[in-house]
C-alpha cells in the first residue's frame, strides 16, 4: 500500500456527490416513488385496459398488473447484472455509468409518456429499462468510487452508494406528495421524477477521470499517471501506487472472465462473502419492515395522514443514519461494524416480533415497535446497509473485481425478489413472525462475518485475498 495518508480533496469529494446524484439517487427514487400514487396508477390500469382493449380486469388482475409494475424493476434488476462485467471491460467505469445515465433518462421519459400514449406496456418498459439501469449502477457505481480514492478512503467513498439509495428514496417519497406531483394527473411526472437528478448529477461526468486501475489494466500506463496526479497531487504518492499498479497488473494480466472467477477455487470465499451480503443485506427485511410501519403508526392512535408523515420521518431518520456511513467506515473496521449491525439487527427485528404481537393487546407496546423500528434501521446501517456494495472492492483485485461485484449485485436483486414475493403470503398465514425468517438471515451474516471475512480497512486487495484462497479452510485469525 502506498505510504503517506490522504485525506478528502475537493475533487474527490465533487465525484463522489455528483456520481451518486446522477445514478444512485435514481433507483433509490424508483423504490420510493410507486407507493403514494398506487392507487392512481391502479385506477389508470383498469380504465387504460378497458379503452385499449376494451377489457374491464377484475380487482385480482388487477393486483397482479400492479405487482408487475413494482417487480419488473427487480426483474430488470436481475437481468442486467450479468452484463455489468462485459460492459465494464469494454467501456471503462465511467463509460458503463454514463450508458445506465442514458438508459435512466430513457427509463424517465416512457414513464412521463405512458398516461398520454395510453400504454400499460411503455410503463412497464420504462420500470424494466430503469432496473438494467440500476443493476450496472450498483456493479459499478462502488468500484468507480474506490478505485478513485486512496486506499484509506475506500470505505468512506463505498457508503455513498447506500447514502444514495436512502436518500433517494426519501426524495422519491417526497416527489411523491399530494401536494406535489402524487395526484391522479400529475403521477406520470412523479415517476420520471428521477430524470431531474440524473442530468445535475451526470453534467460533468465527461470532466470526471476514468479510473486509474481500469487504465493500466488496458495497459494506458502514461494516462493512468496523468490520472492520478490530477487525483492525488502528491508525486511520492502518485509513484507509490503507480509501483503498486504494475506488479498487480503483471500479476493479473489483462482481465478475468466471469467464467475463470467461478472456476477458481481461490476465490470461493471472496465470492461466497459478497454474495452472500448482498443476499443478507435484502433478506434482512430492510425492505419488508415498511410493510408495518404505517399498521404501527397506526396502531399507536395516529390518524392515517399522520401515520403516513412518520412514515416518512422513519424514512428520514433512515437516510440520516447512512450520513454517518463516512465516518464510521473510517474508523472502525469492517469486521466489528458488520458483526455489530447483523447481531443488533437480528435481536432488535425478534423484539419487534414480539411488540407486534403484543400491541394486538396491549396498546402501549405499539410506541415499543416504533423504538424497536427505529433502532433497527440505524444499527442496519451500520454495516448490513453499507459494507456490501464495497466489500468486493475490498477482497477482490482488479482483474477479477467487475465479475465480482456483477454477482452481488444480482444476488441483491434476486433477494429483494423473493422477499417481496414470498413476504406478502407468509405475512398472511404466519402475521409478523415472518420476520424470524429475516432473523435466521442475519445471524447467518454474523456467523459468515466472524468467522470468514478478514479485516479489510487499510488493506491491500492481495494480502485480504491470501487469507481466504483456501475457501471454507481459511483461518482468519
């Protein structure tokens, strides 16, 4: 690792917002955008149908085309993953955020036009388009991030990644008011909403450097220095890692193809562990826990509108805990944070279990729900939230690294799938100790956690790799 630390600089920090914005924001917003103006876009379905094709959908087919609309995105989702690593090698990071920029805006505009054109297929489209978008952005977006900043930055910058998806929600939310554009004419510009972040964030993505990893792995050894002088402006830094780049680039050759990292037995536990936290990190009930929050509000004597801006403030407190992702990626380890946030998360989500019970009953254990709601959330986001959309950054070296984080994140995908397939189902046969499924999950992530992963702040990728080439046989301690 090269010597000297480097704190944030200006431009560093100009990339980091600006390439969250233009593409994470985004498909955090098309998470939280759907729900306010469900029943609008319902009621467009059933009329659009019936002048269309003249064909009145009864109330379960109708549900069913609303459940298409929401999953397509994780279809999509799925779908684009496998192709993060191609994309990746051929067109650079930047290149490959620039395309899921465009394939957003394309995403916006059938989605702003779908009412107008009387299309339930241009809907669906722009949701499918929008998740392939999103699946190269969380392949790529993390290594984009780390392999610009200095070693001792790389969690720091691997949290904006979540920092983006929270907030996105929270303004997809936000867009999503009555009051604003949720009402039954203005939905469509609700849900191209996105558009907006997308052209402020990806503005000067053309001024942005490429990855100085990716270049010398195309062997552009001259730009790669050029690079990282802009970068680092420190010539003695700038050496130091340049010295690094060449004999990891000697080492790896050119690339890795997916297929070599599948097949090699020394990466079987790097890649377990990335899958495996990005599957932990969707099955963990982040997503299914807002499924109660408005029952809890509820529940607690809280009328529906006010239960619904709590809501929203368990959203808020929920994208400002990410904003501690920073500083607590710099200065604590991977291990503990990541131990911490999937014990804590399983033993606040069984309270919760047990406040939902008892609420039925015992009304005041609706404000204990609310505290255990609330704890969860800021313990997830810890380490469940953050640590896997960089950890791959972290174990992987740059060859292997696209095909890599390209299996997390359709493993993240598929997780958020089955979650919201099989959570609604479950909920009505088994009521809230559904949740013990997301419990199971998270000690499996502990327990993965402990004994598996090594420390990984302030490492190099080559001496992490070393601790886990013998699989399930490592010894990290």
């Amino acid at each position: 690792m090269a010597e000297g630390k480097q704190g944030w600089t200006g431009l560093l920090m100009l990339i980091c917002v600006s390439i969250t914005v233009g593409t994470v924001i985004p498909v955090g917003y098309a998470f939280g955008v759907v729900n306010a103006p469900y029943a609008f876009i319902r009621s467009w379905i059933m009329e659009s149908a019936l002048t269309r094709y003249s064909s009145r959908l009864g109330d379960s087919q109708v549900t069913i085309m609303m459940s298409a609309v929401v999953s397509i995105f994780l279809i999509g989702g799925m779908l684009g993953a496998p192709f993060a690593p191609i994309f990746s090698a051929r067109l650079g990071r930047r290149g490959i955020l620039t395309l899921s920029g465009l394939l957003l805006l394309v995403s916006c505009i059938c989605q702003l036009f779908c009412r107008m054109a009387n299309s339930i297929e241009m809907l669906l489209l722009g949701r499918l388009i929008a998740g392939l978008a999103a699946a190269l952005i969380y392949a790529t977006q993390p290594i984009y991030l780390v392999e610009l900043a200095p070693a001792e930055l790389s969690g720091s910058v691997g949290v904006f990644t979540c920092i983006g998806i929270t907030g996105g929600i929270v303004l997809g939310q936000v867009f999503s008011f009555d009051f604003l554009l949720g009402t039954e004419k203005l939905w469509p510009y609700a849900l191209s909403g996105s558009a907006i972040f997308v052209l402020i964030g990806l503005a000067p993505i053309f001024w942005f450097p490429e990855s100085p990893r990716f270049l010398m792995s195309q062997g552009r050894r001259e730009k790669a220095r050029v690079t990282l002088m802009r970068l680092r402006r420190d010539e003695g830094r700038v050496n130091a890692e340049m010295a690094e780049f060449e004999v990891t680039s000697e080492a790896q050759g050119q690339g890795v193809t997916t297929k070599e990292v599948l097949c090699n037995s020394r990466l079987k536990m790097p890649l377990i562990i990335v899958c495996s936290f990005h599957f932990v990190q969707q099955m963990s009930g982040i997503s299914a826990i807002w499924f109660y929050s408005i029952e809890i509000f509820t529940q607690s004597g809280f009328t529906a509108a006010v239960a619904m801006w709590l809501n929203f403030a368990l959203g808020l407190l929920n994208f400002i805990s990410t904003l501690l992702g920073p500083w607590l990626m710099r200065s604590f380890n991977r291990r503990l944070m990541m131990t911490i946030s999937c014990l804590f998360s399983a033993i606040f989500l069984t309270l919760l279990v047990v406040g939902l019970e008892l609420m039925l009953t015992i009304r005041e254990f609706s404000f204990a729900c609310i505290v255990f709601l609330s704890l969860y959330l800021i313990t997830f986001n810890m380490g469940l939230g953050p640590i896997p959309y960089f950890i791959g950054s972290e174990i992987f070296e740059t060859a292997s690294r696209p095909s890599a984080m390209a299996f997390g994140s359709f493993f993240n995908w598929l997780g958020n799938f089955v979650l919201s397939m099989i959570f609604p189902t479950l909920n009505s046969a088994i009521g809230p100790f559904v949740f013990l499924i997301c419990v199971v999950f998270c000690v499996y992530g502990f327990l993965l956690t402990y004994r598996y992963l090594p420390e990984t702040r302030n490492c190099d990728t080559k001496d992490v790799a070393l601790l886990m080439e013998n699989g399930f046989k490592s010894k990290i301690k």
